[in-house]
C-alpha cells in the first residue's frame, strides 16, 4: 500500500498534531487508549491502524525533538533519521488525476510509529527545504511549551494549537481588560 503524502503540509500538520498530544502541551495526554490513535489516523486520512501506543509516544518525542533544533542542519539530520527508519524509500509517482505526488510505501514489517516517523520525515525535510528552518517556533501562547512547524502561507503562526492556545491568550487578554476596566 502507498500512502499519499499531497504536500508537505499535510506531513507537517501530522507532526504538529502528534506533538501537541502530549501532556507537556496539553496537560494532559492527548492520545491516551488506542481508539484515540486510530481517530488521529482517521482524522489526518492515514490508511494505518495500530496500537503500540508506547511506540507511538516516543516517537512523538523524536518529531518534537527535531521541530526544537537550533540549526538547519540539526534539522536536517533529524529528519533524515525520521525518514529512513522504516527502511522505506518515499515514492514520486503520478496520481490519478496525473499530477505528481509523493507516497510513503508501507512495508507489512514496519511498524505504525516508524511508518509515521517517514511519513514526519519527508514532511519536515519539505519544509526546511521550501519554507527554511526558521518555520520550525516554539509557541508563543504564555506557559504553553508547544512546538510546530509553521506552514502557513504568510509565515505568521504564532501558536502549537492555535484553537487552544490562540484562545486561551484571547481569554486572559479580555479578562486583563475587564480588570483594569473594573
């Protein structure tokens, strides 16, 4: 089976999902039972199931840990390693409307975290190589430690889960205004 990776943003916002899962962001964990997992595959339209949740955590902190490199280089490296871990080569091929795009092949060895972990991989080699390294920020919401990388048009994402910490900062904004209005 191949699984189609559009562009690099879709493979972006996997990583950023996954990563903003874990209970260093969200406080809580974010992919606690394996129906959970499987609505996170569903969501992003990966044809994958497992439940090596264990597996899956600790690739989470694999993808954070290359979205908090310093250097492009780092980056680089990092998503290499991600890419290569299934030992699966990403395809170019045509789809069926006859555009180019790339596949992750899956192998029936491979594991859900490591066929995640290339499907990561190619994602963020795409975005250093399109975008630059400096797409890869921290969040910016106050007491979030949220990482993501930014593949926004404009560039200007400013938040990990901008529905959750766009809004928590929004919340304490108004309610600093209702204080000093008061």
């Amino acid at each position: 089976m191949l699984i189609p990776i559009a562009d690099y943003a879709h493979g972006a916002a996997v990583a950023n999902d996954l990563v903003s899962t874990s209970p260093t962001v969200r406080g809580s964990e974010g992919l606690p039972t394996a129906e959970a997992l499987a609505e996170f595959l569903a969501r992003h339209e990966l044809p994958l199931s497992g439940d090596d949740l264990f597996a899956i955590h600790l690739f989470r902190r694999e993808a954070r840990g290359v979205l908090e490199t310093e250097t492009e280089e780092h980056a680089v490296m990092g998503a290499t390693v991600l890419a290569r871990r299934a030992g699966l080569t990403p395809v170019l091929d045509r789809d069926d409307a006859g555009r180019w795009q790339w596949y992750v092949p899956t192998a029936p060895d491979a594991s859900l975290a490591d066929t995640l972990a290339t499907v990561v991989g190619v994602a963020l080699l795409g975005v250093v190589r399109a975008l630059g390294h400096e797409r890869f920020r921290a969040c910016l919401a106050p007491g979030c430690r949220g990482v993501f990388a930014d593949v926004s048009r404009a560039g200007r994402r400013r938040y990990c889960t901008p529905e959750l910490c766009g809004n928590r900062l929004n919340v304490a904004n108004h309610r600093e205004r209702q204080r000093v209005g008061s």
